[in-house]
C-alpha cells in the first residue's frame, strides 16, 4: 500500500487531561517523583512514562515528535530549538574525529558552514560535491567516511537529490545517508526510500507561520535513543531543547500542513510555468524543463505536488534588489529570509542564505548574483499575483532584457 503521510497525522489521536482535544501543555521544567528510586531509574532512562527535566524530553515534545515520526515513517523522533539544533547533533552523533563526510555541495548555508568551518576542529573532515551524480559521489567515498548528507531539494538551487540511489550506495558502503527534507514535507517520504535519518527545519513549512524557530530529528529508536543518552548523546549534551509552549504550537500547525503544502505547490506551479514561458530563466521541480523533474516525479507523493520553492534568475544584483524592493512595495510579499509563510517570501541567497558560501565556490556550483529564491504563498488569486509581479519586472527592465 502507498504511503499516506497525512493520513498518519490524521489518525493521531491526543486527549489532553481534563478531555480537551489538544493534549495539555507540559509547562514544567522539572518533574517531581514519589520516590527517590524512581528518580534514579528515570535518570537511566528505565522508567517508561516519567520524566525527570524537559531538557531530557517533555509530555508536550514527545507528541510534536511521534507526531512528525508518524508523517515521515520513521520508529521515533526527537525535536529540537531550530533545525540547526537538529542537524549539527545528527552528524556529530554519527562521527567522531577521523570521520569524514560526503555532503552536497548546495546545501543550506549554515549547514555549509558548520562542515566546511566548525568539524574540521574536531577532525571531522567533508568533501562536497555534485548530489546528483552518483559516480561523483561514490568516488568521493573514502575508507573514513560515515555519512551521506543532502538536501532532498537543495537550498538554494532546488536540485533534486535521488535518495533511492544514495541510499544503494550508504548500504553499499555501510553509510549513514542523512536527508534534510526541509524544502519538501509530505511531497517527498525520504525515510520510505531508504533515508536513515530525516532532518526538517519546523520554522518553515511545517510550522508554516512564521513564529517559531525548531527542529526534528527522525530515525530509528536506536538512534533517537543514542542522541538523549546522558553520558554521550549529542542532543542530551549540547542542548538544543525546544519548548513545550512551541512544541504544542507546532504541533496544531502541523494537523494543516496537508492543505497547505497542495497549495503552495498549486501557486508554485502556476507562476514558474508563466515565468518560463515569458522567457526569465526559471528552476521549478514541476517543469519538465528542471534537469531531475522525472526522478522529482518518481520520489513525489503526487497530491501534494513539486513544492513550494522556486527561483528566476535576472541576470544581476542590483535587478534583483530592485525587483524585490519593488514587489515588497506594491504588497506581493516580504523581503526576507526563511519559507514556508502565508505570504510569499524572496531574497537573494547569494547575498543571504548561503552567503557563507565563497564567491568562488557560489559561481563553481551556479548559484548567481541574480539569482532570486521565492517561497511561495498561499494567495487565492495566484493570477492577479502573477499579473502584478509581471507589472513590477516590466517597471524595473527584467522582462524587456530577457524578451
């Protein structure tokens, strides 16, 4: 039977304490114990159904995370205080000095920068390539290394990585093949196509609101339980706690995340195909002009569609700064960071996201000065959206130079 990821959230079913339909916030930092016994069985973790401080997990987390297990299949999950708290434990879980990584090299830049800066003082080495060519990622391969690493569609260039054949090659090689599915909730199951672990930032689609900054962790129970270890688990020592207050408020997001997801994919489309077919150079997964549109389609859960990210490229910095100035003016959007919002959302990654990218290596990969990332929103009139940025491009010169 196809995997159903919003079903599993819909059939998920909390009663908080007094019967309410949202399960009762765990607003507690600590938790007190009838008998010094039960405290010392807690702390080792052999006392099923207590807690001992919401460092360790909460009543309210561990909903958010069975929750978030259950719409990526995996045995368990843990959330975390961004996705950042998510990702730097999972790597540093599974590596040790030595240990060597191969990761993509168009991936988040803060992702970036914790491999190519922060692991190499701890002897943790990463070599980044093309994700999506398999013959360069296993030559890439080396007796050391431990871990797979990409993005299931990477930020900022929405390239498309073919998480059944990485994760041949993570078998092969006896890999840990680690996806953050950040760009692509519901659309794409990475656990169902062989991923170990499933990384999501929660601040962007999955929250979808703009409000709250979080992470999840999902995998096997093994290594959820590794991460919470008290002597050596990442996540017990480094910290990266989310709060009960936003574990819940993440939580009632997510029961949305389905129609949402539909409709930001729905407006995507529209827009890339009427971009492209004005002439501006457009990246969109759905269009069969995306050099991976087909592996996109043979990974996709269909009703959810390609997703809510694309980009066009207008040929220099300033075009693109003006164009975004323009657009925030007229009301089509903000310029900022992040994904996932009601309202659409554009920035200039070069300059933003993945400035922690050399300029160097941001030309090597193709990510370009012109190059503009939109997360698009949830607009019920995606044609007059369209029709007032066509206004914008023509009163600033894009669509003119590229006709």
């Amino acid at each position: 039977m196809k995997f159903k990821p919003a079903n599993k959230i819909q059939d998920l079913q909390y009663f908080g304490e007094f019967g309410g339909v949202n399960p009762s916030i765990s607003d507690s930092s600590t938790y007190t114990f009838l008998s010094a016994k039960t405290m010392f069985d807690t702390f080792e973790g052999n006392a099923d159904g207590c807690y001992l401080y919401s460092r360790h997990t909460s009543p309210s987390n561990l909903y958010l995370g069975e929750a978030l297990a259950e719409m990526e299949g995996t045995e368990t999950a843990t959330v975390t205080a961004s996705g950042m708290g998510a990702i730097t434990p999972v790597l540093l879980q599974l590596c040790s000095a030595g240990d060597h990584v191969v990761s993509s090299r168009t991936i988040y830049g803060g992702t970036y920068a914790f491999l190519k800066n922060f692991t190499p003082k701890l002897n943790i080495q990463t070599t980044f390539v093309d994700i999506t060519k398999l013959d360069i990622v296993e030559a890439a391969i080396t007796e050391n290394t431990k871990v797979l690493y990409c993005e299931t569609v990477s930020n900022p260039l929405l390239e498309v990585a073919d998480i059944e054949g990485l994760a041949a090659l993570a078998k092969k090689y006896n890999l840990k093949l680690v996806v953050d599915n950040t760009f692509s909730p519901l659309s794409v199951s990475p656990a169902q196509l062989g991923a170990d672990v499933v990384i999501h930032s929660l601040t962007k689609f999955i929250n979808g609101s703009s409000d709250t900054v979080g992470g999840v962790i999902c995998g096997t129970q093994e290594f959820i339980d590794n991460l919470r270890n008290v002597n050596d688990g990442a996540c017990m020592l480094l910290g990266s706690t989310m709060d009960s207050l936003r574990a819940s408020s993440v939580l009632k997001n997510l029961r949305t995340l389905h129609i949402r997801i539909q409709q930001h994919s729905k407006n995507a489309m529209y827009l890339a195909k009427k971009f492209e077919a004005d002439g501006l150079k457009t990246v969109y997964p759905g269009l069969a002009s995306h050099p991976s549109h087909e592996l996109f389609s043979s990974m996709l859960n269909e009703e959810y569609g390609f997703g809510g990210m694309l980009t066009i490229d207008v040929g220099s910095l300033d075009k693109a700064n003006e164009l975004m100035e323009l657009m925030q003016h007229k009301n089509l959007g903000y310029l900022a960071v992040s994904l996932g919002f009601y309202k659409t959302l554009f920035s200039a990654p070069g300059t933003s996201t993945s400035s922690e990218i050399p300029e160097d290596e941001q030309a090597e990969m193709g990510l370009t000065d012109g190059l503009i990332r939109f997360s698009i929103g949830l607009d019920n009139d995606i044609e007059r959206t369209y029709q007032m940025m066509t206004e914008c491009m023509r009163e600033v010169g894009i669509l003119e130079l590229v006709s």
